[in-house]
C-alpha cells in the first residue's frame, strides 16, 4: 500500500512540473497592450497553436523599476530648448502652442500565470501623471479672437493596488483589473481670451479660473498634520476591461476599456486663481495716461487678487478609452503580425476632452525569445513612432522602448518630442 501510495506522489509531482514546464507566459507590461493603451494586464498572442521550439514563459512573474517615459511640442526640436540662445519664431507661435509631458512608473509586480487557462496579478504603488500646456495663437500674438480656450490640464494620480487578472469563457478571453487609486494633484485648463477690433476700438479680455485640487488642504493656517486635513473620500476605485477572440487561426479580433469609473475619487481641498484681464482703449484717456493719472477701470483692468483656498466637492475621474484592434497574422504564424488599431479616448486634462485614436503595427516574434514591434499612429493626443524591444530568457526578460511623437505629424518625423520606456522581469 505504501508503495502504490509513493507511486501515485512520484507521477503526480511529475505531471505538475511538465505541465508548469509548458505554461505560456502572461506578458505583464504597465504601458503597452496590443492597442498600446495605458493597461498593465494584456496578455499577447492570445490564439494560435504554441510553438514546440517556442522558449517557455514564465509561470511566476516578479517586475521591477518599470518606467515609461515622454516629453513632446509642436514648436521646434527639443535639442533647440538646450541650446545658449532660443531663438522664437514670431510666425511660428501664429499657429499657437502645445506641449504635453507624462509619466508612468510601475516599481513593483507580481503575475502568476496557471497554463495560460486563467491568471492573477498585483502591482504596488503605481503612479501615472499627464500634463499639458495649450497656448493659443491668438493669444501669443494678441490677434483678433473670441473666446479662444488655452491653458494647463495635469494630474498625478497613484495607485494604492491594483489587481489584474484573466480568464477563458470558451473561446473567448477575458481580461480585468481592478484599482484602488487616489488623485495627488488635478487641474483642468479653464484660460479664455477674446480680442475684438474695430475702427473706433479695441477690446481685449483675458479670463481665468484655475483650481489646483488635492486630497489634503493648501491653507498653511489649517491646524494640524496632513493626514488631519486629509478626505477620506478621495480613495476612488475604477476598473479596466477587455476581450479576445481567435476568429481564425490567422485573426483575432478585440477590444480594450481603460478606466471605467466605479467608485469616483471625490476631492474637496483647492486653491485657486479666479480674475480677470480687460482693455477697452475706447475708455481710456491716453492724455491722462501720459500725465501719470489713473486710468478708469472700465478702460483697464488688472488682476488684484490673490490665491483663494477653498473646499469644495468635485469628481476626479481617470481619463477613459475604448479602442478594437486585430492582430492579423498573414503568413498563420506567429513570427510576423500586423495590428491595426482604432477607438477613442475622454480626458477631461485637455480644452476638448474628446479625441479620436488610431494607428498600425507590424510585430516579428523569433521562437518568444526576441521580439521586436514596430508602431505608428495618433495615440493618446500624439503622433507616434515607435520601436519597442522584448527579450524573454525564461528566467529573465528585459524591455526597451523609444518613441519620436509630437502633437503633428511632421513633428513627430524632426524631434520634437520623445518617449522612453524600460522594464525588467524576473521569474520561472
């Protein structure tokens, strides 16, 4: 009896270390997915037969000191901002200016991958932050305009935890994760300038509300540690979905959605900067102007004010997106695909939330030990051109990334902008 008992042990230790031997890999990257949304659970090539020559993946998987990256303007090259003496072009700034700037950090996660059947992850401490700047044309110039929208969108917001996962509902693949998050600093761009000519007048107006909003108060006079000041209620929690399914043995068709809102984070501490910036030359007497007098303050209007603090509720939603994408394989091998992607993206950081995402991809994958990826495309407010690079050793995998982007697409072609990623993988 003993002996059968040790038998059974012996084959039973046995099938479960060939079947981790030939579990595929969940390719864990907190930047890229086959979309290249800002998702941090996509599993790639999710259909067709596994390679018997293919290296094998790792089962558990332990990430670090993973970054991404960028800086990008739609004025001139990044290297001119370095150099003794900017020059400005004076026609350049006519078409006003833009400039965007973002960061993510994963510095630590963990996957467990069970047979490529379903899978279950967490990542610690992950920080995201976006900003842009919008300056408009008329606005630098001082040119005829109405209500001509400029200003500073940015956020940083930090993940307490986040828990993706997978799993198989027959042929279909369903991807999730989950996150507890809380907004560390939010404004949204609220600048509005209008300059109306006439031949008996010029009227000029420059209004602005800015709120820089936090989960703890600004106001030095609040008594108190930060964690006295701090809103509970500013702990917020959304979610991420996604679905593949392998049409044919050469196609598969899917679709992602970033942060869906859940629980809003709500926070309520602001300071603010709320005035005004008005000329009517109709109204002001240059005699008397020349003389040293003052100047009515119908004809001329300076901003008085200082900064406010105040509290007041307001939702802090992520930015959302939705894209479908195809990862078309021609030759019904995994060593060359192409991914065409499309969606949309609302980010409330930007003058006009909405935008339209589009873009293409060409992928070769040598035996899943080298990878390459090569992308174009309107993502995320950005032309992009990118190269990224994977290296899977099984017990080690190594990605690098670099992007040429910028607001245009010639710009995107002379460096004006540029993004850089990197990440480091361990496991078995």
């Amino acid at each position: 009896m003993k002996k059968i008992i040790i038998l059974f042990t012996v084959i039973f230790i046995a099938h479960f270390l060939w079947a981790n031997d030939n579990v595929s890999q969940m390719q864990f990257n907190p930047w890229k997915t086959a979309d290249s949304a800002s998702t941090a659970w996509i599993i790639k090539d999710l259909s067709g037969e596994e390679q018997p020559d293919q290296m094998k993946n790792r089962m558990i998987e332990v990430g670090i000191a993973n970054f991404n990256v960028g800086v990008a303007n739609d004025y001139q090259g990044l290297s001119k901002f370095f150099q003794d003496t900017l020059v400005i072009d004076l026609n350049e700034l006519e078409k006003g200016f833009r400039l965007s700037v973002g960061l993510d950090v994963a510095p630590l996660f963990f996957n467990f991958n069970w047979q490529d059947s379903w899978g279950v992850g967490i990542d610690l401490a992950r920080v995201t932050a976006y900003g842009n700047i919008l300056a408009g044309g008329s606005l630098l110039t001082f040119s005829e305009a109405d209500k001509e929208g400029s200003g500073i969108g940015a956020a940083v917001f930090a993940d307490i935890v986040g828990i993706p996962g997978y799993f198989h509902i027959q042929k279909f693949k369903v991807k999730i994760r989950g996150a507890w998050y809380v907004p560390i600093y939010y404004s949204e761009p609220d600048i509005y300038y209008s300059n109306r000519q006439t031949s008996k007048k010029t009227t000029l107006d420059l209004n602005y509300k800015m709120r820089i909003y936090a989960p703890s108060s600004f106001d030095p006079d609040d008594s108190g540690s930060i964690w006295d000041t701090y809103t509970p209620r500013a702990l917020g929690f959304d979610f991420s979905t996604g679905v593949e399914y392998p049409l044919f043995s050469w196609l598969d068709l899917g679709a992602d959605i970033t942060n869906i809102p859940f629980v809003p984070s709500k926070l309520r501490h602001y300071i603010e900067m709320n005035d005004r910036l008005s000329v009517d030359s109709s109204k002001i007497n240059f005699g008397d102007l020349i003389d040293g007098k003052d100047v009515s303050e119908d004809g001329f209007r300076v901003p008085e004010d200082g900064l406010v603090y105040g509290r007041e509720d307001k939702l802090i939603l992520r930015p959302f997106k939705m894209t479908v994408f195809a990862d078309y394989r021609p030759f019904n091998t995994k060593i060359l695909s192409v991914i065409p992607i499309l969606g949309f993206s609302v980010n409330p950081l930007y003058i006009r939330p909405g935008a339209f995402e589009g873009g293409i991809k060409a992928r070769t994958n040598l035996r899943n030990i080298f990878t390459a990826t090569l992308g174009f495309g309107y993502l995320d407010r950005l032309w992009k051109n990118s190269l990224d690079l994977t290296l899977n050793l099984r017990a080690f995998g190594l990605d690098l990334g670099i992007c040429c982007q910028s607001q245009t697409f010639t710009g995107s072609w002379t460096g004006k902008g540029l993004g850089l990623n990197a990440g480091v993988k361990f496991g078995w």
